[in-house]
C-alpha cells in the first residue's frame, strides 16, 4: 500500500511539472516597449566608467536622434534595391549596374548627415566629460555606437566575416539586451 501510494504521488508530481515546463515553454514573449534610444549608450558609459549623462545632454541627444531619424529617406533606397535584385534575377546587367549606381548614390547621400550627426553626438559627450573614457574603453568601436543612436547599425555594413551588425571598427559594443 505504501509503494502504491509513493508510485501515485511520484507520478501526480512528474505530471505537474510537465504540465508547469510545458506552459512556460509555450508562452509567448512579452511584448517589448519602446527601445530606450539611449541605453546602449548609457551602458557603455557605465562600463566605461565614463560620467553620466546630464538631463541637458540627454535633451541634446534626442533631439539629435529625433531630428536625424526624421531626414532619412527609406523608400527611394527599398525601390533600388528591389529594382536590382529583379534585373540580377532577370540576367540584365545593363539594368543591374544602373540600379547599383543609385543604391551607391542613395548611400553616399546618407554618409554626409551620418557624419555630422556623430560629431554633433560626440560634441556633446565631449562638453559632459564622458568622450575620454567612451574613446579609451571601446577605441574605434565607438563610432559604431554613436552611429547606432542613429536607428541601428549602419544601413548594408557588413564587417569582418560579413556579419551584419558589425562597421568598420568590428562588432558594436554589447549591450545588456544581448545577453
């Protein structure tokens, strides 16, 4: 009676926890609010041990990213890239390079505001004390940051290996999202 009794609640037990392990697998995620624009920002400066930012600084920088983010032109650079990848599919060259000259043009007219836009973002982490410790943590690798401020990686980069995410400088500083 006794291993009966053990074999029924030892089976009652295993049937709970499929049941628990099953309905935590199978919720889904929770919906994410918006993305703090400045958070990787902030945790690389923590992680810098770079001071942190002023209200003043933080009103620069969205304004900064609001004003930037409002410029950028998106449908003229899906039509091209639409548009080229139809002529490589259709085997017309003719038609293929004329659409990468207006994607390498697209691009090079988004490079001139990017620039300014990180020098401006620079300019103001230079005026807080923060830019030293920014530039002797993560080097190079800091343009990739401020650059993310800017909506994400930088359109088409690929680095090293070809993964996307990673500019000129390797790959972008991790951010606690990533873990």
């Amino acid at each position: 009676m006794k291993l009966r009794l053990q074999l029924t609640s030892s089976a009652l037990l295993i049937g709970c926890l499929l049941t628990a392990a099953t309905s935590v697998v199978a919720q889904p995620d929770q919906p994410r609010g918006p993305r703090e624009p400045l958070g990787a920002l902030k945790h690389a400066m923590t992680e810098a041990g770079a001071p942190d930012l002023t209200s003043d600084q933080e009103a620069q920088l969205r304004v900064l990213i609001s004003g930037f983010r409002r410029e950028q032109p998106s449908e003229g650079d899906r039509q091209a890239h639409t548009a080229y990848n139809a002529a490589i599919l259709a085997g017309d060259l003719a038609a293929a390079q004329a659409q990468a000259a207006i994607i390498a043009q697209l691009s090079s007219s988004r490079l001139q505001p990017l620039a300014k836009f990180e020098i401006d973002v620079l300019s103001v982490l230079t005026s807080g004390g923060q830019l030293d410790a920014l530039k002797a943590k993560f080097g190079d690798r800091l343009v990739q940051l401020v650059g993310s401020l800017a909506g994400g990686p930088r359109q088409g980069s690929r680095g090293p290996g070809g993964r996307p995410g990673e500019g000129p400088g390797g790959p972008r500083p991790r951010t606690p999202r990533d873990n």
